[in-house]
C-alpha cells in the first residue's frame, strides 16, 4: 500500500514540474511569456532593475520587485519570465562564485 502511495505521490509531483530553458539572448523572442533561466555578468543594478550581459554579448534589463544585491561584474543566474527581447521580469537571482562558472 505504502508503495502505491509513493509511485501516485511521486507521479502526480513529476506531472507539475516544469523545466525551465535557459537561454541566451538570441533565444529569448522563442520564449516570451515563458519562465527561463540566463547566466550573465552584471552590468548595473540600482536594487530593483538590473542589466546583464548574456553569454552571446547581448545586454538584457530585469526587473524585480525585491532588492536584489548583486555588484558589477559579478556573474548571475536569474530566474525570470520574458517579457520582451530586450527585457525579463526577474523572479530570482543567485550570485554565483567563481568555483560555479
């Protein structure tokens, strides 16, 4: 019984996960409105709006709706929906050291 429990548990679970593209920015116009993941360098950041710069040299604005502490010329993963080409609504952010990249 414990096992039926588990597999449905387990099964239900894996249906909801989403995973989510990580991108570049000449991916990002396949993935408007669509949650993803970028890896970049920060450019800027006043707290709520940052710019990064993407592995092909494309420069992007996310936003967020927390302060988000990240200093220039670190390197981010940002978690964010697309909202346009140039410009993502930033859900997370997570400073990575320099052992993660």
């Amino acid at each position: 019984v414990l096992n039926y429990y588990t597999n449905y548990y387990y099964k239900s679970n894996l249906s909801k996960m989403e995973s989510k593209a990580r991108v570049n920015g000449s991916m990002l116009a396949d993935h408007v409105g669509q949650e993803v993941v970028a890896v970049g360098k920060v450019v800027t950041n006043t707290g709520t709006n940052m710019k990064i710069e993407l592995s092909d040299e494309t420069t992007v604005s996310v936003t967020f709706v927390d302060t988000t502490e990240a200093l220039p010329g670190s390197a981010v993963e940002v978690n964010a929906r697309v909202s346009d080409t140039r410009s993502l609504d930033g859900m997370a952010c997570r400073v990575l050291s320099d052992d993660s990249i």
